[in-house]
C-alpha cells in the first residue's frame, strides 16, 4: 500500500522519487474552487535521465519549473488544444513530474469545463519534448454509473444529454479542462491555501494499482511509468496487462 495521507499533503510529501509520489497521488482529490477529481491515472516524468520528458535537455523557459522547488504544478499546452496538469516532485533541482491522466468527478463540473468532444477519445499527450453541471456518478442518460470510494455528490445529472461523469476527466486534457486550469496556473503552490490543492482520499491498496508503459510517447516507451487503480472506467483505454510492482 502507498502512504497514507491525512488532509493536504505537506511539501515533504512530494519531495521524493517520481514513482513514489505518483504511486501516492493516485486516489487522492485535487481540488479548484467547486471542482474536485479523484485522481485514478497518472504517468511519472523524470529528468536529464528520463528521454520522454520535458526536462531531459535540461532547463527551458517550459520546463525549468519541473526544477523544482516541489509540490508546485506544471501546465502546459499540448496539439494546439489541451492543457495538462502536472505536479512537480523529487527534490529541488533534480527535474521530475507526474502528468495526471485522469480522474473522476467527486462533485459537481461546471459545464463550460466539460469538452463537447467527451464522448470521443483525445489524443495521447505525453511529457516528451519537442446547462449546469455533471454530478459524480452520473451517466449520458441521466442514472448513476457507481461513483468510487471518496467520490460525492453522486446522483443524476439532472439534464437531458448529460456527458457521463467517468468521461468528463478520462484523459490529461480533460482532466485540466474538468479541473479549469490553463497555463497561467503553471507554478501555483499545490501546498497550503492556493487555488489549486490536493487533499487525501480513500488509501488505494497495492492489488488494486495497475502498471504499465507511458502512452503517447516516441521515446522511454519501455519504462512502466503508467500508474492506474484497476477496474475505474475513468482510465485511458488499450491499457496494457498489469504488470509486477
């Protein structure tokens, strides 16, 4: 099992591994103002060490934020059309990062937050250089889907036509357009009282975690950097088996 967590996690939380932190941050809710997504899919992100991140060629005026120091985000605009939300982590001046890649709705989504394409699959942005709302739970037709551990507000959508809440964040880009965020929030300190927080959810324990290869990414494609909670619809499809810890 990950470490427990208990309110919103300290800066020391994510001064640590990539992989420990990403492993961690999955059930966890990251919160913006009425919006809060439990996170269910991440992808961790490396430094100079790791050829599919941002960081590898050392700092950019892009990237230099992935230097730390830790526990701030990391927004930045991908195929001309989606922004995604990254935490930084790892110690200062050592690069690294965890894309987000999906949550699930644990509340209420303004509905300009909720891309009209959601019922189609985006594309598969990785780290590499180069009428209302929608409740928790609630399906196309209006009837819950079985919102998971620490999710609320579950219940019917309450309008005709309503996109289904496990698509609203399944991917990085609509998670960040779920969440609100764009990249004037690259920087926002994740710790404490800003805009923008993590906060502690149900522990997901170690069976339940999935592991494979990063998607979307032409280089490091044979590092199990993908973390997921196994059996959550929110998840990327075409993910590979589970593999060992």
């Amino acid at each position: 099992m990950g470490r427990e967590l208990t309110g919103v996690p300290s800066r020391d939380f994510y001064d640590r591994p990539v992989l420990a932190v990403a492993r961690d941050l999955l059930g966890t809710t990251v919160r913006h103002g009425p919006v809060a997504l439990r996170v269910t899919e991440v992808e961790a992100y490396g430094g100079t060490d790791d050829p599919a991140s941002h960081a590898f060629r050392g700092p950019t005026p892009r990237s230099r934020v992935m230097f730390g120091p830790p526990g701030h985000a990391y927004v930045y605009f991908v195929y001309g059309m989606h922004w995604c939300f990254n935490v930084v982590c790892g110690p200062e001046g050592t690069a690294a990062a965890v894309l987000i890649r999906a949550g699930a709705v644990a509340g209420s989504v303004p509905a300009r937050h909720v891309p009209g394409s959601a019922r189609q699959p985006e594309p598969e942005p990785g780290l590499e250089p180069g009428a209302g709302s929608v409740a928790a739970g609630a399906t196309s037709s209006g009837t819950t889907r079985g919102a998971g551990p620490g999710e609320a507000g579950a219940g019917s959508a309450g309008a005709r036509g309503a996109t289904a809440a496990w698509r609203v964040a399944s991917g990085p880009g609509r998670f960040a357009r779920a969440l609100g965020v764009d990249g004037g929030f690259t920087g926002t300190d994740l710790v404490g009282s800003g805009p923008v927080t993590v906060h502690s959810g149900a522990p997901v324990a170690e069976t339940q975690v999935g592991r494979g290869p990063r998607i979307g990414i032409r280089t490091g494609r044979d590092r199990p950097y993908r973390l997921w909670i196994l059996h959550e619809p929110s998840v990327s499809r075409g993910r590979p088996p589970r593999m060992p810890a």
